[in-house]
C-alpha cells in the first residue's frame, strides 16, 4: 500500500474521543427544544432518538432491534448551581442502573432491552441561563465496573426482568458507595455545592480529590451549548490531572 493511500486511510478512522465528540454535540442540537418533558431516549448507531416508550413499540412491533441500540440518554432540566453544570452525572442515581441494566437486556421501567449499548449520556437544560450540558460516559461498561454495579445485580442475573423496588435498591445501594475521595455521590456533590456556591475554600482538596474521582469512573466527554445564538460553546474530553 502506497504511503499516501495508508495516511488517508489512518484520517478517515474515527477516534473515540471523535465519537464522542460527535455524539454529544448532536444530542445538544438535537434535544434543545424548550419544552416540559424529562424523559430517558435511546439513540441508535443510526442517530435515530426515541424515548423510552416509543422505542418499546418499536421493539414490541419490530421496527427496531436492541442491537441498535447505542446511546442511553437522561435528558431533564435544572437550575443552574455550579456543581450540577459541571458534574451533571451526580444528579440522577438512575441512570447507570437503567442504562447497564438495558444493555443487558433486562425490561422495566426506564429499562429496555437495548443490548447494543456503547454509552450513556446526560442532557441537561438550565433554561435560567440559555445553556445545554451534555456529558458522555467514555464506556458503559467500564464506568459500571469502577462503580460496582455487576457485582451489586450479581443476585438479580439469570433473569431478564426486574420490579422497581429492585432497581431502586440497586441506585441506593450504588449512590451510597464511597467512591469519590471516600464520600458517597450525595455527599461528593454537597461538598462540591459548598466549594463552589459558598466559596468554601478550605475544602479545595478534597474537591480536587472528588474531581479526579469523578473523572476517572466516567471519563466524559463534555459539550456546552448556547440556546440563545445555538452554537456549541465549549467541547472537550475531561482529562485526569
């Protein structure tokens, strides 16, 4: 293969990180419509978006494969503070649970057989100040293993459904691990409110801790979006330090 021909062909091979970036900046343009609903999507490898219910019909009427699957979304809406703009996946205990548990295709609510699944990501609108945070999680599977979550189902395996009561213990049992700087996700983002909102700066180290923590379960790819001039504002991969 001639030289030229091999560096073509080594520009057109998408990086994760490319992927990601993709990801993140379609779903902020996509799913930047003003309006009331919160709701959990899937995205397909095919960038088609439904929410939860439209895509069970889907699944139930054979309009769609869970192997095309590939995107797991919480899409909602908060008033702005700065821990929640800056780390959005502190905000919803749910959404790792409903998103593994749909990749291996377990059905309830929130959860739908979507075995496809690469990533999950968060749409959050803080309509108070015009701005879109999306967030994605580097790999599914590997953020559910720094978060302990096979071994929290360990018990529930073998089937491939599940009451709520069990998905909510599950989102208890993960939010109260002492995973970031040895406090729990609640705790981990009251320190971060103080920190920020009530420039608690004797907690810096800590929130540096928690930050590097934060970091290394998700590694996420971050976007900012402006509702008002509706560009992209800020796009780049969170980095360890």
């Amino acid at each position: 293969m001639k030289i030229d021909e091999l560096l073509k062909r080594l520009e057109n091979i998408k990086t994760d990180e490319d992927e990601r970036r993709e990801i993140a900046e379609y779903l902020a343009r996509k799913l930047s419509v003003n309006n009331s609903v919160y709701a959990y999507y899937i995205m397909t490898k095919y960038k088609i978006i439904r929410d939860i219910k439209s895509y069970k019909k889907l699944l139930k009427f054979g309009g769609i494969s869970p192997g095309d699957a590939y995107v797991y979304v919480d899409k909602f809406y908060c008033r702005y503070d700065s821990s929640s703009y800056l780390y959005p996946f502190f905000l919803d205990i749910y959404l790792l649970p409903y998103a593994y548990l749909s990749k291996l295709g377990f059905s309830s609510y929130g959860i739908v057989p979507a075995t496809g699944l690469k990533y999950f990501a968060v749409v959050n609108h803080f309509l108070d100040v015009g701005r879109i945070v999306v967030e994605v999680v580097a790999n599914i599977d590997n953020a559910a293993i720094n978060m302990n979550l096979p071994t929290l189902i360990r018990g529930i395996l073998g089937t491939k459904r599940i009451d709520n009561n069990e998905v909510e213990d599950i989102a208890l049992q993960l939010n109260s691990q002492r995973l970031f700087a040895g406090y729990d996700s609640d705790e981990a983002w009251r320190i971060l409110n103080r920190y920020y909102e009530n420039r608690d700066t004797s907690l810096a180290k800590d929130v540096a801790a928690i930050i590097h923590a934060y970091n290394q379960i998700f590694r996420p790819y971050r976007t900012e979006y402006d509702l008002k001039s509706k560009q992209i504002i800020a796009s780049f991969e969170r980095k360890l330090f």
